[in-house]
C-alpha cells in the first residue's frame, strides 16, 4: 500500500473546500459570540472516564481507544464534544448561574455513519447551561435557525420532536422494559406492522400507541393530532405543550415535528431537534436537551445545545469564486518588501514570484501586478 493511502473513510481536506469551511467556521463562532456565548477548546484525548461517563456511553462503541504511556490508563479520541464541555462547565468553571458556552473542532469515529461519510467529523456548536426552562430550548433552536440563514441555507428544514412522549408511553408498560432497545430500529424505520408484532410478542400494551408515533410526523397540526390519537397522559401532555410553545414561536422557520425520530434517545432529556437540506439524507446539525450530561461530574446541570457539521453544511453552499491576488516579483529591490509588507497589512493577499517559477493563480486569481515606475513601487492591474 503507498505511503500516501489514508484509512478508509478519512480523507483530506483540500484548499478550496478548507478555506470555505474555515470562513464557516468563524462567522458561526463570531455569532455565538454575538448570543453571549464564550468559546473553549477541549483536548482531542483524554482519559476514557470522562469521555464515556453519563449519557456519553452512547459512544463506546464510535470510539478510537489507546493506552497513556505516561499513566498506564486507557484514553480515547473523542467521538462527541458535548460530554467535554460539561467537564469543563461542571468542574473548571464551576458556576452557579447561567453558562453559555460554544466549540469547535474534529471528532472521530471507529465506523462511518453512512457509507458515504467521513469517520473524522468537524464541529462547531453552542451550549446552555443552568437554566431548565423552555426559554433556553427556544435560545438554542433560534441560534441555529439564524446560523443556518446566515451562512445561505435558508432552505434548510428543521425538524423537532419530544423523547419524554417515548418515554411516557414505554413507563406505563413494565412489558416494555426488555424489548426498549429493539423498538428503537423500527420507530427510526417508521415501521407499524413491526411495532405491534414486538409489543405483542413481549405482552405489552403499548402497540397501538407506538404505531400511532410513526404518522405523526409534519407541521403544526401533528400536534394537535397527537392529543387524540395518544394516550391521555401528563408527561405527554407536557411534552406537547412544550412543542406547541416552541413551533409557534419559531413561526419563521422551516419546521416540522417528528414524534418518531428518537436518535440520541438515550442521550437526551426533553426537546431534540435535527437540521436537513434538500437533496442530503443525513442531518447537518443535531441538538436539544441533555439534563443528564454533567451529572457523572457531580453536576447534573440542566443543559440545551447543538452541533453544526460544518463539512456537510459547507458542501450544501455553492463553491467560492477565487480570491483576489495581487502578485509580486522576488528581489531586493529598494522599498519592495517595505511595500508587500504594507499591503498585506491592509488586508491584501500578495503572493511573490520566486525564482525559476511560472505563475500559478491555484487558489487566488492574480489580478493585479505589483510593479516599480517612477522610483516607486504600485498595484496595477494585470493585463490577460
């Protein structure tokens, strides 16, 4: 195999398409920043422990696992970002109000999540910390709307459901405790005749009720639909209530509401939602409500955020046009890198000639000559 070959499903990243996400990933960052939210840096390793600890054992399984020299202890490559945030909120900060806090950087996985996807994902994201209210739900999920419309993909949909009308519906049937796991394929596949066969195998009376989940997806109207065809239930109720608030108050955005889509499951405590574009089947951002998160660090703070990939948003943007550049020959000169360093100063890419090179615009189209007349150095443009 050539010393160049990458793992399966690891690739690089490019000129065009890095610059493009790179100038993503600072406009989303620079916006968070706008909301209050302040930006940390969680390591790419650490000990297993911490990584894995709480609602964070959903991820054994995607996690790359290796042994610390120094300490003899197992550590892993994070596979999610958010359990290291609630690290940090829970014991280095150590708040007593409000935190909010955003992030960016890589995660990988030992398995791709589609066949077509890369094991190393991008992230950038926002999190709320400390306050259990809807307010902070609707915080989130409108930062992410406004992201999404900032960056052009205004024609992204998100889509939002509740995990407490799954819970509510499995808790009113012991039956259901042994075959949870099970049913979780089938919602997902929307799959009814499955639904009622399982539930009925284990002596639950919960099929009904379950297959009823897997019509109620679109607008508003789902909601009101799920009064009367669910169980009259007040966890259920509540959780209703709760959308209803939210779809009303994002009345601007692309939203429909999905009862059956219980990814992250597990891993969340209330509200989760997805964002989708046209022509894509994976998400390109997931998020909601995750109470639990701090809570093997001692503080199980309540918690709302979300997570943008930003190389499948990037990929959904149309491509940069090439940067501008002004192009400059090598040489000692008087007064010429007097004069590259000034214009770079002002923000102008200068790329020098060098010795024995023809030009190669690559990533910048050269459009401009810098040149010496007249005892002076000055930018003209370039004749083609």
């Amino acid at each position: 195999m050539p010393a160049w070959s990458l793992p399966e499903s690891i690739s690089d990243i490019l000129p065009s398409e890095a610059r493009k996400i790179e100038e993503l990933r600072r406009r989303l960052l620079d916006r968070f920043r706008c909301y209050g939210y302040e930006l940390v840096m969680p390591p790419l390793v650490e000990y297993t422990e911490s990584l894995l600890s709480g609602t964070g054992r959903d991820m054994d399984l995607q996690m790359f696992k290796l042994i610390d020299q120094i300490s003899g202890r197992t550590m892993g490559l994070r596979a999610d970002i958010t359990p290291q945030v609630a690290r940090i909120d829970a014991h280095l900060l150590n708040r007593q109000g409000v935190t909010r806090l955003c992030y960016s950087g890589s995660v990988v996985h030992t398995l791709p999540s589609v066949l077509s996807a890369s094991r190393e994902t991008l992230q950038v994201g926002a999190e709320i910390y400390g306050h259990a209210g809807l307010e902070a739900d609707l915080e989130v999920l409108e930062m992410l709307w406004g992201a999404l419309k900032s960056i052009g993909l205004e024609s992204a949909r998100l889509d939002i459901g509740h995990t407490e009308i799954l819970r509510a519906i499995l808790d009113a049937d012991a039956a259901n405790a042994p075959i949870a796991d099970a049913l979780s394929p089938l919602l997902q596949s929307k799959d009814r005749e499955g639904l009622i066969a399982l539930t009925r195998e284990a002596g639950s009376s919960s099929g009904a009720a379950l297959a009823e989940l897997c019509d109620l997806y679109g607008g508003a109207e789902v909601i009101e639909r799920a009064r009367t065809v669910l169980p009259r239930l007040a966890r259920i109720d509540r959780a209703l209530n709760e959308l209803s608030t939210l779809v009303t108050s994002l009345a601007s955005a692309q939203l429909t509401v999905d009862l059956a889509d219980i990814r992250g499951y597990h891993y969340h405590s209330g509200v989760m939602f997805a964002a989708y574009c046209p022509g894509r089947a994976g998400a390109i951002a997931r998020g909601g409500r995750y109470d639990k998160v701090g809570e093997a660090f001692g503080r199980a703070r309540p918690a709302a955020g979300f997570t943008l990939y930003l190389r499948d948003a990037a990929a959904h943007l149309p491509a940069r046009a090439p940067g501008s550049a002004i192009r400059a020959p090598y040489g000692h000169e008087p007064g010429l890198r007097e004069a590259i360093a000034a214009l770079r100063a002002q923000g102008e890419i200068v790329v020098q000639q060098l010795p024995g090179h023809e030009p190669e615009d690559q990533e910048f189209v050269c459009d401009r000559v810098l040149e010496q007349g007249a005892g002076q150095w000055r930018v003209v443009p370039l004749a083609r």
